[in-house]
C-alpha cells in the first residue's frame, strides 16, 4: 500500500480506481521509481560515481555500465556546438543534478482541476492510450489551468501509464510486440539492446548525444517482431511526463520485416520543468519492408515573456532505413521550449527505401528553434520528401536547418524538398539553411523555400467575415501549415490546430 | 580539463606563415600560425577545405618579365593589365573612364581569410572611375606570368552617379601552378548602371581566389556574373550589400567543373535597407570526378521592409563521379518581404535526349546542345554582341573540352 | 422616420497625401437597394473598403453610421459582427484553408461576437447545402481551400454564399458583376435577389449598368472625382449608360 501512498493519489481519486491499478500487475520499474520519489537526489555534477550510481540504481548489468562509462570518457573529450543558430548562457554540466527527483510538494489543489478527465481515463482502463493523451493534451494545451501542476500530475500521469501499458501490454505481448521502459528492456532484452542500442547514433555521435548515452534514465522500447502490424498507436506521453526521466530520455524501436508501428510522442502538457536541460536520443530501425511512423507534438515550457526559464530541448533523433524498401516518417510539430536543436534524420540504407519529414516548428517570445532534417541516401531508389513550415513571432528566431545528400552509390535517388517560413511580426527572424549535397549524376533533388508574411488582403478579408484579428491569424496559419497538418494522427490534428491558436497568443496587435 | 590543442601546420600553410614574415604582418602570420587556413569546420568554408585542399604555395610573386598570349580578348574592349600584382601603363582611356592607382587592398577588412591574405599581400589598387555612359566595355586584364607564383591584385571600381559601364575582368597567366589572390571592391553611385563579368581562365595547375565586394547606392542597377573555367582548385567569393533604397541586382554564376577540380561560388547578399531587390542565378556543371560547390545566402536586415530576392541553383551533373555541393540560405529579419530560394540538381533530361537524337542529332550533340539551352539565361541579358560571343565562345571551349 | 440602415455624412478620405473621397453622403433606408456608378478610379472601391475598416486609408472628415451609431471606431471583424458585408472585387486566396472550415469560422465568431450560440455541425452544413444549391456550389468545391484556384465567377459565386449564410444588414457589393458571363451573373443576381428583405440594405457598386438589369435599384447614384454628383431612380442608369459619364462630370466642373 505504501507503494500507492503518493501524496498526489490520495485525495482525489477514488478507491476503485486505485485497487484496479494496484490489481494490475505493477512490477519492478514502480518500485525503483518509488525509491527515487522517497530520497534519491543526486549530487550536482557529473563524474563517473555519478553514471556508475545511475546504472547500479537501474540494476543495470555490467555491459551497460560498461556502455556508460566509454561514453562518458568520449564526452570529456568533446566540445559543445556551436554551429546552431541559437545563442544561451554557457551551460554548466557540473552544475546539473544528473537525477533530480520529482517534486511531491505542490498542493492537491492544481490535480482537483485536472482530475475529472484524468479520473475518467482512470476508470477506463483499456482505452486507446492516445485517446487518453487527448484527454490530458487538450486540458493542458488549452491552458484551462492556471496553476502550473508539473510534478503532481508527472507522477499521477506515470502511476497510471504503468497500469495502463501494462494493460496493453497482454493485448502486445499476444502479437510478440514487446513495448517496455528502456531499462527494463535492458534488464529483460538484453541481447536486443546490445544489438540495436547506439547501432543508429553512435555513443560517439554528437557531444549532447554522448551525454545522453552516459547518463540517461528512462525512455521507450519497442520491438515489432517480423510481419506484425501494431495494432494500436503507442504513446509515450505519460513517461515523458515523468521529470527524471524527461531529462535524459532514451528510447528505441525496432520494426523488424514487414512490421508496421505508429508512435506518438507528446509533450503536451504544459510542463514547468525545473531542469532546463533535455538531451534525449531516439533510435529507430527499420527492417526489410518494415515501417515507422514516428510523430511528436513538443509543447515544453518555452519560458515567460521575457525570455527568462524555459527548456533547453538538444535532441538526437534519427532513423535507419536498413532494410529495402523501409519506410521512416517524422513528423513534429515543435511549439515549446525556449531553445530546440533537433534534426530527426533518415539514413537511407536500403535499397527503394524511403524518409520523410513533416514539421511545423512556431516560436514566439524569445523562442529560438534550429531545427530540420537529414536525408541521408545510400542505397539505390531511395527517396525523400520534406515539408517544413516555419512560423517566427515575437522577438524569436526560428531556423530550418537541413542536409539531403546522394551517396555515389544511391543510385536514383530522389528527394522534393520544400521549406516555407512565415513572419508575423518584425522583431523576429526566420531562415532557412539547406545543405545540399549530390554525389552522383542519376540523383534527382529538388528544393523550394519560401519567406513571407501573412498579407494585409488575407487579413482584411478574414476580419471583414468577422474573425478577430487573433482569429484570422490563427487560421490562416492553419492553412500555411495544412500540408503537415494532414500527416499527424487525426487526435494530434486536432490538437494541434488549437496549439497553434495558443503558441501565436499575443503576437499580434 | 579540455585543452585547445595547437593546430598541426600543412606544408602550404608553413610556407604562407614565412610569406606572411617577409612581408612584415605578424599579425597575420600568427593568426595562420594558431587557427591554420579555415577547415570544413568554419561554415563558410564548409565545402572547400582550405587546409587540405590547397596542397602547397608557390614562392612570392616577382615583377612579371614577360607576357603570355591573353586568354581571352574582347573586341572593342578598352584593355587594363595587373601583371603578378603590378598595374600596367594603359592606353588613352576612353571618354568618362578615369584610371589611377593606389597602395594596398582595395577590400574592406572583413573576416575572412581570402581577404585578410589579400589585405597582407596586396601592393597596389587599379582604380577606376566611370562617368557617364561609357561607350566601350573595359577589360581589366589579370594576369600571373613566369614560374609558379603566389601573387595578389586588387582593383576598386566607383560608378558615378548616373553613369553606365560594362567591365570585364579577366584571370589567367603562365601555365604552372601559380596561386592567385584577386580583390575587386565595386561601388554604384546614385542610379548608376554596370554589368561586371568576372572569368576565370588560370591555368589548370592553378588556384584562383577573388573577392568581389559591391555596394549599391539608391537606385543603382548591378548584372554581376562570375564563371568558373579554369584552374585546378577555384573559390570566388561575392559580397554584395544594398546601401540605397530602388537598388537592384542581378547576381548570377555559372561554375564548370572538370575532372579532377574543386570550384566553389560563394555569395552573400546583404539587404541592409528597404525597398531593394535581387535575382540570384546560378548554374553548376560537373563532369569527371570533381566537385561543384556554390554557397549563397540572401539577407535581410531588420526593418528592410519590401525586400524581394530570389535565388536559384540549378545543377547538372554530366557524370557519375561528380558531386555539386549547394547550401541556398535565407535569413531574414523583417516581416513584409517576398524571398525564397529554389535548388535543383539532376542530370541531362532523357526525353529532351531522346527527343533530339529522334530527330538524327548524334547524342554528343544533343548534349551540348541542351547544354547551351541550359545556359543561354545567363548569358542572354549581356549586352554587346562581341561580349556575349566571347563568353560562349569561353563555354563552347568548355564544352568542346569533352562532354563524355 | 426609421433610422436609415447606412448614413455616410460628408466623408473625406485620403491615402498617402491624395484626397480620394471628397464629401461623400448617402442615407439608405432599409429595404432599399441603392447602386453607385461611375467610372474606374472614382473612388468607387475606396468607398468599399473605407465601409469595411480596411487600414491604409485616413478619414480626415465625416462620419459612417450604421444603424444609427458610428462605426469608424470599430475594426473590420466589429463591423462585420455589426451586420456590414463587402463582397469583393478580387475575393482574396487563402491557402490551405478550406472553404467550409472558413465559412463556419466566420459564421461563429459573428455568432460569438453577438453574444449568441456556436452553430451546430449539422445546422451549419444543412445550411450551406440550401444555400450552396441556389448558387451552383457543390461540396467539392468547398472542400477547397478559399478562393484558391476559383475561376472567376467561383469567386463571385462563393462570396454571395457567404453573404446568404452570414445574413447582413448591409450588403456592400463592388463590382460584382466584374468576371462574369451572363448566365453566372444571372445565378449570382438571383442570389442576391432572394436576400432582398424589408430589414436589409444594398449597396451595389458598379461599372455598368448591365447588373443593375438584374438587380434592379430603388436609387442610382453617379459617382465622380470622389462624391456623389447625380442621384435618382433607375433610369438614371440608362440615362447614364447613353449620355456616358462626362455629360455628369461638366455638371461638376
């Protein structure tokens, strides 16, 4: 019982909801988790007693810990880029605490507003776990909450996503689909994260990459055996909730042949994290035939309107095309955090396989994004497609930084790039920077980018019909954003139209 | 703790690093000595690297002895020659064309390597000034002569208020692997009109380096065009800034790369006010195994409201080996403006091929003949039927130097 | 005396240093269909857009009312919700808007702006179809995004739909008649005609008389160098369209 005596649950949930939880078959990762709310701060800084207590708090095997420390060395060896168009304070590594707990502090209050919808979904185990993000995206993404309830609700949310994976888990595990935290998978699939971890980002890829590969805490595992189709969409919405396991998120999925999973990663609460530092990594491969649609809505808290606060979001993300006629598809629509330095990539590795990249990146305040794509192709027939749009406000700078080259052996690829930035405002920035690069002649690339602004005509016009001005600006965004609108899952679509509204509040008049 | 590990010095750069003491500025000397010549890490070398690709440095260039044939001569052109670095006397100028010279670069001290050694290098500036509508085009007439040399010219160009002229400029010299350091600094008065080609002609041992540096007062007109048909290892840079609001410029390129070369087109537009305009037109053609980079960046200062620029690369890739390497930027920071960028590289278009062959035109015709269409829009808005005849006449070469 | 639906009193407009409206007045009583012709560059269009709200012009004297209360301080989504409607000229594209998505928009946030409740989806799309079907607007066609590769009397078309489902006081039409062929300038005519009401008002904005065959006036006035210098009743249109606009302009001069 004391398992379940977090001091968020007891007040507003009902008894019912809590013995079905508890009946659920919750297993270890609860308990590791629990001892961390009990006492587990970290000391501030980073040495190699701070991986080794990470992994042994893990119970991780010595192979892992091995992993760790090779990383950690290559990481004190490298310097931090600076070739992003995004300018902050120095960060002082030694000055991060590598394992904060999450705060149990904050009154019941803030979870009384929350809790009718959470509670519903409670009580509905079993649903479609996007369905239950939408219940939790909206309520967040609407703003309906004053009271910032990050920690309450993170703990709540990753109580519950435990029971509720777990519930899926069976309707998975009859499929052979494995979807389980990163550290239990390293525990229980050992010989499949050997195999597949660090295979897509090396542990010596990039300096934030390499951080991560030393120190991260939690994130998502999935496995899709060969010829399986997921039958449901699979989120990862409630551990990124999760504070410690935010920070230095791992997660890795493997589409064997033929197997196709959708996965949504939301960030759609609006998140008062006290850490200001995400490193993640997602690796994702994909097998002969196989498919992977990975889509993320990232609402972090971009800080206030000043420009004070805020997230620093430096994620790898990257996909390998490894098997022939494989299919990657990113799509992002990347509304928060203060600074984003994020290039989810495509290596085309097999033969006719294929990339894409549909993003919506808006920033506004004193955001700044740097982000895109890299199409990298190798195999023969291999094509791509990229869709950016870009919304700059506020006194932000929003990038699209991109790279699509051709290896001399990529024999007929092709690649349609198509880069659209909209200015609203003329305190903010916005640019495009593609790196285009051909290595043989039967390459076929193809590349379009835009700048504008919203005219006056299109304004007048909507005002004119009576939408305000807050309205018309909302729509016609919409409507410049449509082409990746139409990617995302119809939950995050909807969603997502009313993030925009939300994201531009203020940016004009 | 990290250390900054000194930089391991090429053979090329120690050789620079004596240039640059004999010629009494340390400071650069110790820049080259501590950072090395920029690596694909510095950005705007990202594509060329300096450091490995230039593989050694010829002695400092002496006064050129002789003459070598000009590689490429416009009838009707009022000629001007830089001999390794040095002005040569010149006719009687034509009416409105004002010739003098000055010591030293004539560049602004931007950060940039290619300037900086310019700057270091450089002994004299042909200076022109142009008033008036200048009946003939000028040919500045570059040349290095004698055994491999590492020699620098500069030249700086004032178009007067309203006047109208057309300067060619010319860069070849004696066959050997010579290093050349070119600088033009180019200002447009008030509703002045120019057209400035730039050729490159060195010979296929050398490296050529220039910096063209415009500034463009209200109103101005500028049709700037630099072409890549020579040397082993190629970098031309632009910088181009709006100063004057009604400015307009045509910036266009084409860069030809043959086996076993490096070519670089690097271009960066400065809209720093309002109302100002630009066209940005670039071709590449690769053949052989070699490389075809253009860089280009359009930006657009706060508050240049009512910009508008377009740029555009297209590239053509004659073989397999060959590799075109482009990076179109935009950075902008006002709101009402209309800019944006197209890139496009692919190969030879099989159904025009097939269609032209169809019709009894052998395939190395064909292909040339597409070619030519595929370039005619840059040569095409030159005015001046001899000028644009001898720049075809400098593709055909091109061309006719095998199309496999 | 009812309060007249539109009153414009002595209104001056100038853009960028040019006066353009130079002591413009008309008073429309409700029910009333007035029609303005006059040459192009008379200032027929800024009148429009100056009803409208739209920014870049300065009023430097005068007043517009509607309903009896001044609007000039209202912006162009207040004006609307007030009841005003323009039909453009040139019906501007929004990309990747769909039309249907647009129309509703546009019907709630009057709603909203009026203090009433949002449409229902099966209320709003019954809606459309009635009014869709009179004008020759199928469905899809408003699965389109607005204006976007409307031919020209698409255009026309869809904005007399948005005036029957937006169901103005005062319907303000410039130059409707402009891009259409004869049998689309019926449809849209008979569009407008069934929304004559005893509680609406029109204004037709016109370059020839031939719309007004089809929306037949209760008032015609003849617009010149930035004022009203004729008014009368639809004769004087054929008047016009016979002596042609000059024998009008001397009358000024």
């Amino acid at each position: 019982m004391a398992m379940l005596d977090t001091p968020t649950l007891k007040e507003n949930i009902d008894q019912e909801t809590v013995d079905k939880v508890r009946a659920l078959d919750v297993d270890k990762y609860k308990y590791g988790f629990e001892t961390l709310i009990e006492s587990d701060v970290a000391p501030k800084g980073l040495n190699e007693d701070i991986v080794r207590m990470i992994s042994a708090k893990k119970e991780e095997p010595e192979w892992m810990l091995e992993w760790r420390l090779e990383a950690f060395r290559r990481w004190q060896t490298m310097e931090e880029p600076s070739w992003a168009k995004v300018s902050y304070p120095k960060i002082d590594f030694q000055e991060i605490s590598y394992y904060a707990a999450p705060k149990t502090t904050a009154g019941p209050k803030s979870l009384a507003e929350v809790d009718p919808e959470l509670l519903a979904t409670y009580e509905k185990l079993g649903i479609p776990l996007k369905e239950q993000e939408i219940l939790a995206g909206v309520e967040g993404a609407t703003g309906e909450t004053a009271t910032p309830y990050g920690g309450n609700v993170a703990v709540d949310a990753v109580f519950d996503s435990v029971s509720v994976v777990t519930t899926f888990r069976e309707e998975l595990a009859k499929h052979g689909i494995i979807f389980c935290s990163i550290s239990e998978a390293v525990r229980e699939h050992p010989e499949l994260v050997k195999k597949y971890l660090g295979s897509v980002v090396p542990v010596t890829d990039n300096y934030y990459a390499t951080l991560n590969s030393a120190v991260f805490t939690d994130g998502s595992f999935v496995f899709i055996p060969k010829g399986v189709r997921c039958p449901m969409e699979l989120s990862t919405y409630f551990r990124i909730n999760e504070k410690n396991t935010g920070q230095f998120e791992r997660t890795l999925i493997i589409a064997e042949e033929e197997s196709y999973v959708s996965y949504l990663e939301g960030c759609t609460a609006p998140m008062r994290d006290e850490n200001q530092l995400h490193a993640a990594v997602v690796e994702l491969v994909a097998l002969d035939d196989a498919e992977i649609k990975y889509s993320t809505v990232q609402n972090w808290y971009p800080g206030d309107k000043n420009g004070k606060g805020g997230i620093y979001n430096f994620v790898t993300k990257r996909g390998d095309c490894r098997g022939h006629r494989s299919k990657i598809s990113w799509t992002q629509v990347e509304t928060g955090s203060a600074i984003t330095w994020k290039y989810p990539s495509c290596i085309l590795r097999g033969d006719e396989s294929r990339g894409e990249f549909y993003s919506i990146a808006i920033s506004n305040g004193h955001q700044q994004i740097d982000s895109g794509t890299k199409m990298r192709h190798l195999g023969k027939n291999t094509t791509s497609r990229i869709i950016s749009k870009g919304i700059a406000a506020g006194f932000s700078d929003n990038t699209y930084r991109g790279l699509v080259s051709a290896h001399a052996k990529a024999k007929g690829a092709r690649n349609f790039t198509q880069c659209d930035s909209l200015l609203i405002g003329d305190k903010c920035g916005a640019h495009t920077v593609p790196y285009i690069e051909s290595h043989n002649s039967s390459a076929v690339f193809e590349h379009e980018a835009t700048t504008s602004k919203i005219s006056d005509d299109q304004m007048f016009y909507c005002q004119q019909r009576g939408l305000s001005e807050e309205e018309a600006v909302a729509l016609i965004v919409n409507g410049f954003v449509r082409d990746v609108l139409q990617q995302l899952p119809m939950e995050f679509m909807v969603e997502t139209q009313k993030l925009i509204s939300i994201s531009l509040e203020g940016s004009v008049g | 703790m990290r250390q900054t590990m000194p930089v391991r010095l090429s053979t090329a750069e120690e050789t620079l690093i004596e240039q640059l003491k004999s010629l009494g500025n340390e400071a650069e000397a110790e820049r080259i000595s501590v950072a090395g010549l920029p690596t694909r890490r510095v950005e705007s070398y990202h594509y060329t690297d300096l450091k490995t690709l230039l593989k050694a440095m010829p002695p400092l260039a002496a006064p050129a002895n002789e003459a070598s044939a000009p590689a490429l001569r416009v009838p009707g052109a009022y000629q001007l020659m830089i001999a390794n670095g040095a002005v040569q006397s010149a006719g009687t100028a034509p009416a409105g064309v004002i010739v003098e010279t000055s010591e030293g670069t004539s560049l602004s001290t931007r950060d940039d390597v290619l300037v900086h050694l310019n700057g270091a290098m450089a002994k004299q500036s042909l200076n022109l000034t142009l008033e008036g509508t200048v009946d003939c085009p000028l040919q500045i007439d570059r040349r290095i002569e004698g055994a491999a040399a590492h020699s620098a010219s500069s030249a700086r160009v004032f178009v007067a208020d309203n006047a109208k002229a057309t300067i060619i400029e010319t860069c070849s010299g004696s066959k050997a692997a010579h290093v050349g350091n070119h600088a033009s600094y180019v200002s447009l008065g008030k509703n002045a009109t120019l057209t400035h080609i730039t050729v490159d002609l060195s010979a296929e041992e050398a490296t050529h380096f220039s910096t063209t540096e415009y500034e463009l007062a209200e109103g101005s007109k500028l049709r700037s065009l630099v072409i890549h048909a020579g040397a082993d290892l190629a970098r031309s840079q632009v910088f181009a800034r709006f100063a004057g609001e009604g400015a307009h410029a045509d910036f266009t390129g084409l860069n030809m790369v043959d086996d076993g070369q490096h070519r670089d087109i690097t271009l960066d537009v400065h809209h720093a006010v309002p109302n100002t305009t630009s066209k940005e037109t670039f071709k590449q053609i690769a053949r052989g195994r070699s490389k075809a980079v253009f860089q280009g960046r359009i930006v657009v200062a706060r508050d240049a409201q009512k910009v508008d620029g377009k740029m555009m690369m297209q590239g053509l890739m004659l073989s397999d080996e060959a590799q075109i390497l482009s990076k179109p930027e935009l950075e902008i920071y006002a709101d009402d403006v209309v800019c944006g960028h197209g890139s496009t590289c692919g190969h030879i278009d099989e159904v025009s091929m097939f269609y032209l062959m169809s019709r009894g035109i052998p395939k190395a015709e064909a292909q040339v003949m597409l070619v030519r269409g595929f370039l005619e829009e840059l040569i095409e808005p030159i005015e001046g039927d001899e000028l644009r005849e001898a720049l075809n006449g400098v593709i055909e070469g091109w061309l006719q130097g095998g199309i496999q | 005396m009812t309060t007249p639906i539109l009153e414009v009193r002595d209104l001056h407009v100038r853009v960028e240093d040019k006066d353009i409206l130079k002591g413009v007045n008309l008073v429309l009583p409700p029910g009333e269909v007035h029609a303005i012709m006059g040459r192009n560059g008379s200032g027929k269009s800024t009148l429009s857009y100056v009803l409208a709200g739209k920014e870049d012009y300065e009023i430097t004297g005068g007043d517009i009312l509607l309903d009896g209360e001044s609007i000039l301080e209202m912006e162009p989504d207040e004006r609307a919700a007030a009841g005003l409607f323009l039909a453009f000229q040139y019906p501007v594209e929004v990309p990747g808007v769909a039309t249907m998505t647009f129309l509703k928009a546009a019907i709630n946030a009057q709603r909203k702006a009026r203090g009433e409740a949002e449409v229902t989806t099966p209320e709003f799309m019954r809606l459309v179809k009635d009014a869709g079907s009179r004008l020759n607007i199928d469905s899809a066609m408003l699965k389109r995004p607005l204006n976007v590769g409307f031919s020209g009397g698409e255009k026309k078309r869809a904005e007399i739909l948005q005036m029957e489902l937006l169901q103005p006081k005062l319907c303000v039409m410039d130059e409707t008649d402009s891009g259409l062929d004869i049998d689309a300038l019926q449809v849209v005519a008979n569009g407008v005609n069934s929304m004559r009401s005893s509680e609406r008002s029109m204004l037709v904005i016109t370059h020839y008389q031939r719309l007004l065959n089809h929306i037949v006036p209760d008032v015609v006035h003849v617009f010149s160098d930035g004022k009203v210098v004729e008014s009368g009743d639809k004769s004087l249109a054929l008047e016009l369209e016979a002596k042609g606009y000059a024998a009008y302009e001397k009358d000024v001069a």
